[in-house]
C-alpha cells in the first residue's frame, strides 16, 4: 500500500437541532453572511426561515443569493462572486444539496480572486485563498459538506468541470437528518446511487491496501442499500435518513481512499452527461455504474467483485468468483432498477447515441482514464452503448 496524509478538518454538527449553534459558528468567522440557496427548497420546507432567525439572533448581518440550479452553473458563481466583493462578505452559508454547496465554495473562492472564476477550470488558475464555508446539508448524495471539491458547468461550453483545492474545505457543515425528510423519492435515489458510486470508484481497484478500509466500504454499501429503500418508503425516517446522510459524508471525504491513488471512471463519464444533457449526476451513476462493472470483469479483476458480491450482498461463496461476479452485478442493478426504481437506460433518459464519440472524448480528455481498467475512447464509447 502507498503511504497516506489523512487530514479533514471539518467540525460536523451532526443531528436534529444542531442549527441552534449556527449563529455562534458563523460568528466565529465574521458578521457579515451571504446566504447561497437553490431553487426554493429552503422556502418550502420553512429552513429559510429558521437560518435567518438563527443570524438574527447571533446578531449577524444577512445578504442572500438564490436561485442555484442543479448541476450549478459558473454565472452563479460569477454573480455570488460580485456580491462578495461589493458587500465585503465575511462567510459563506451554503444551504441545500451539493450543487448549492459547490456553487458556495467556488463563489468563496471567486470572492478572493481578481480573475473571472471560470479561469480555475479552463486555466488551473491557482486556489489559493477563499472565504470561509459553513454549509447546511439537505439532500444526502454528494458529500460536498466534507470535501474539498466542487464541480460547475458552463452551458456556453457544454462544459461541467470539477476540481479540489484544500481552501475549500468547509470550515462546518450542519448535518439534520431531518432537513432531508422533504427530498422526493427520485432525489432520494439518485442520491443513494451517488453515494455507492463515490464508495465503488475506491472499491473496485486494483492496488493493494488495508483490508480495513476495504471492511468499511463494504459496510457503507450495505448501509446505502439497507436504507435507502426505507427512506423512500418513509421519508420522515429519521434513523434511514440519518444513516444515508452520514454514509454521503463518509463515501467521499478522503478517509475511505486511504493510499489508493488510482482514478475514478464512472464519474468524469457521468460529468460528460450531465454537461450536455443536464441529467441528474445520481442518475447518471446509475446508469453507468452496472455498465462500467460488466465492461472491466474478467479473470483478473473477478475476484473483487466476488468479494463484492458476497459481503455486501451476501451471495454465497461456494461458487467460482466469475459466478458470484455475474451475480453481483445482476443484483445491483436489481437494486438500482427495481428498488430505487431509476430509469434503465441512456436512451429512456433522451440521450442521443450521436453524442456519444465527444462525450467519450472529453471524458477521457483524448487519452486514458488510469482506472480499475485503463478506458480509453474506445472503451467509454462501448460502455455508454451498453447503457443506450
Ligand atoms: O434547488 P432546490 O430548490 O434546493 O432543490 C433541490 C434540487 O432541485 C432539491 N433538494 C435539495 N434538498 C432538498 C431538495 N428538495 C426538497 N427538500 C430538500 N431538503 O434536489 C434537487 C437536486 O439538488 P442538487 O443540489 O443538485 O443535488 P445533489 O446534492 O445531488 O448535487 C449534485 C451536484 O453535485 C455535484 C454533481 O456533479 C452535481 O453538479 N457533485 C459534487 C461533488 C463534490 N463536491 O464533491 C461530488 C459528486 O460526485 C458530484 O459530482
Ligand atoms: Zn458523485
């Protein structure tokens, strides 16, 4: 195994409730508070009400910018930028799921820069400096709220591009189980399909590491699939919430890669999707993932997904692994078509097969994505047909 510096600083305030010490945490890192939302979400369900209260109380001064879309968009946070600027904003407050937060921590960053903040993507202009984030979690899916990462798309380009940069680490994040209760049942499935993904992108590798890790990433795929169909049967189950929101933050804040350094796959294919056809990013993970797992099985790589297939799904071992192999795919698709009942196909989904040889391009930005197994166009093309 390769060595490994595991360093996440994010205070959690974990549990219902926790939003009383809002006011005090923000606080902690000035006065004057831009509030990021999306669509309304936060209106409907009465939490807008509740974190303007909370800086009224700390005695805080409130600017707001609204209106984040899902798969957020870099004239978001070209105009959050602007506003910080204007209004010397000390803090950031992004409340909602992780397009909310990822436009909040680009605007952060956007805030400290001179250069249009488009430039950090096309121009790996350096992140230096941002604002400080505090975030409110209310969709469990990405683990933006504690990670370091954000991804924007730019409809001009039929762009979506992601990228981390430790100053955007979230100083907290608000985690109520209970502000997930209102998430429709399709947000909810995609949100558990994302999370799997983001815990099956470390998984299936083919480098060596601790047998640990690899214990708990089982133990966090059985969650999401233990869970999930709870929450969509009962969406005010606090205990099925609160496991999915946790297992979002877990799937993707660094501890579960440990010295894996090998790249994702499904994901930059999923960003290519969702650049041009605007899908919802679960969504697309769950389309592609079954795929992907059925393109790179062979006799190298069975025995992982035998591994898979008998502690997650408790298939049993007494069969050869490319047996058990089969029969785990089959059984995640069971649980991402059936139980969480996602669309299938690419095509049920109005994606166009004509599209498919520059997305491949793009995706894999003309050479190989260094994966589980190496996918070069070729093979991204031949994954997406298999989803079509
Ligand atoms: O916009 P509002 O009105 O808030 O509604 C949202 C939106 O329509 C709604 N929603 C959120 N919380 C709700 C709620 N509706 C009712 N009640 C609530 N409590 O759900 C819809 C989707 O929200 P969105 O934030 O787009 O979803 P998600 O959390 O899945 O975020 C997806 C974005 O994050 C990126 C994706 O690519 C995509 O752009 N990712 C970010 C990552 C990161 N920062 O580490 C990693 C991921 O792999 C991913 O790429
Ligand atoms: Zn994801």
């Amino acid at each position: 195994m390769n060595n490994f510096i595991y360093d996440i600083p994010v205070k959690v305030y974990f549990g219902e409730n926790q939003l009383v010490h809002l006011g005090e945490e923000l606080a902690r890192h000035g006065r004057r508070v831009l509030l990021v939302y999306g669509g309304g979400s936060i209106k409907a369900n009465g939490l807008y009400e509740r974190l303007a209260a909370e800086i009224q109380r700390a005695g805080l001064e409130l600017f707001e910018l609204g209106g984040i879309a899902p798969n957020p968009r870099i004239d978001s946070v070209r105009e959050g930028a602007a506003i910080c600027k204007r209004n010397n904003i000390d803090v950031i407050l992004a409340a909602g799921g992780g397009s909310t937060i990822d436009a909040g921590k680009w605007i952060a960053a956007g805030a400290c820069a001179e250069h249009d903040p488009w430039d950090f993507f096309t121009k790996r202009s350096p992140v230096t400096k941002a604002l400080p984030v505090v975030t409110v979690l209310t969709l469990a899916a990405t683990g933006s709220e504690m990670d370091c990462g954000g991804v924007i798309s730019n409809l001009e380009t039929q762009d979506k591009l992601a990228r981390m940069a430790p100053v955007l680490l979230p100083k907290a994040s608000f985690l109520d189980p209970t502000l997930t209760y209102s998430v429709s049942v399709y947000q909810t499935a995609c949100g558990a399909a994302d999370i799997l993904s983001h815990i099956m992108e470390v998984y299936f590798n083919m480098e060596q590491d601790l047998y640990m890790l690899d214990c708990f990433m089982e133990g966090m795929m059985k969650t999401v699939i233990k869970y999930a169909p709870t929450a969509l049967k009962e969406p005010a189950n606090y205990e099925a919430r609160a496991n999915l929101m946790w297992a979002s933050s877990w799937a993707i804040n660094g501890f579960a890669s440990g010295g894996r350094r090998q790249a994702w796959s499904c994901h930059p294919i999923e960003h290519e999707l969702s650049a041009v056809y605007d899908i919802t990013h679960g969504l697309g993970l769950a389309i592609l993932t079954p795929r992907w797992l059925a393109y790179c099985l062979d006799e190298a790589t069975a025995p992982k997904y035998a591994q898979f297939g008998v502690n997650v799904f408790g298939i049993a071992d007494n069969q050869e692994p490319m047996l058990i192999a089969k029969e785990s795919i089959a059984r995640l698709e069971e649980f991402l078509f059936e139980t969480l009942e996602l669309p299938r196909t690419l095509s049920a989904v109005g994606i166009s097969q004509e599209s498919f040889a520059g997305m491949a391009q793009k995706a894999c930005g003309g050479r190989v994505i260094p994966g589980f197994k190496p996918l070069a166009q070729q093979d991204i093309e031949n994954i997406l047909a298999m989803c079509w």
